[in-house]
C-alpha cells in the first residue's frame, strides 16, 4: 500500500510539473509573468509540495483571490450560523439527499454533523467545486483550481477526500488545461459517498431529532 502511495504521489507530481510548465508558457505568451525558463516549473507547482522559495513570491492579485476564495469555501461553519430552518424544510430532509443539499439550512446541520465524524472536508470539497463553477475569469478560474487541488487532492493534505484511482486520474488529465469543471467527477464522486454513507446516520442521529424537536416547540 506504501508504494502504491508512492507511485502515485511521483505520477501526481509529473502531471503537475507538466501542466504548471504549459500554465507558465500561456501566461508568458500573453505577456502576464516575467521572462523565465518554463523548466522552473516548482514555482507554479500545483501541490506545492517544493520548498522552492520563489512560492512565497506571488502577485498582490493572486494574493487577493486565494484569500477572498478561502473564506468563501469555508461557507457555513455551523447550524447556528446558516439560516434557520423551517419545521417544514427540516422534516423535507429525510425525503432525500437531494433536499438537504439544495437547503442552505440543510447544508449548514449536515456540515456540522460532518464534523463530528471528522469528514467535513467531503461538504467543503463539494461547496469549493460548486463555486468553481460560477467562476468565468481563465485566471481566476486556474488558482481557485490549484487551490482546490491542494486542499482536497492532494496526498499531502490533512484535508484530503477519498477518490478511487480513476477519478484521480481524469483529474490529473484535466489538470493540464484547467476548467471551471475540472473537478466534475470528484464533486459527484463525494456526493454519493456523502449521500450513502453520511446522510442515513444524519437522519439517524440526535442531532436532526433535538432540531425537530427545538423546532416544533421553540421553547425547548
């Protein structure tokens, strides 16, 4: 299992030099990096797992968009601070999956209920891609994809999520010319696992049965 891990990190890290060293070459031709070999291609590696100290020199722009993207895939951290749910919402919840994601509410308890399994990483995966794909700027459309990449992809990240073999390889494909849907196939990959694995024990659990009953008698 050891080397198989290490297999795949080399595999990852090929794929990334390649795609960092074509990201390199566009943006030189288009005039918006300074003259410099494509062959450095550490300074714009996607995991970022070189200590190469030019990673610490990145644009104020850059800076910026990492920042503000940041907080925005952190979202909701809590049922607390979502939007407060209906009875009527939160009973809809055991009907499907579907009607938890598609609530607010619903995304904000089951992100907390994430949490208590220490698989939150799965909700935020999946609310990084979501934001990804409203996004229509090439340039902000490829960090907010390095980002992505490094929070939740990599093997190197605490925040790693579970992909099979094949899903990590479309996406090391699709990384050599990223797309606001680069990661199309691992956002629906979380999602089942998130709807077969997580979503019954949500339902099950005492947290969704303390809110209906904090919601049917607020005096609780």
């Amino acid at each position: 299992m050891g080397s198989e891990r290490v297999e795949m990190r080399k595999r990852q890290m090929q794929v990334h030099q390649e795609a960092a060293a074509s990201v390199l070459q566009a943006r030189h031709r288009m005039g918006n990096t300074p003259t410099t070999n494509a062959s450095n291609a550490c300074c714009f590696c996607w995991c970022c797992c070189c200590s190469c100290s030019c990673l610490t020199v990145r644009s104020e722009d850059e800076t910026i968009q990492r920042s503000t993207f940041e907080h925005r895939t952190e979202g909701i951290t809590n049922c607390e601070e979502s939007p407060k749910p209906t009875l009527e919402d939160a009973r809809s919840w055991t009907m499907s999956f579907e009607k938890v994601m598609k609530s607010a509410a619903g995304r904000g308890c089951f992100r907390q209920f994430l949490r208590t399994e220490f698989s939150e990483e799965n909700m935020m995966f999946w609310l990084a891609c979501e934001e990804l794909k409203k996004e229509t700027n090439k340039t902000v459309v490829e960090e907010k994809v390095r980002q992505i990449y490094e929070d939740f992809i990599s093997i190197l990240s605490p925040k790693e999520v579970s992909l099979d073999s094949r899903v990590r390889d479309v996406i090391n494909r699709n990384m050599l010319e990223p797309t606001s849907h680069t990661f199309d196939d691992a956002q629906q990959q979380i999602y089942t696992l998130m709807q077969r694995d997580s979503y019954p024990r949500f339902i099950n659990s005492t947290a969704y049965t303390d809110l209906l009953k904090s919601l049917e008698d607020p005096a609780i």
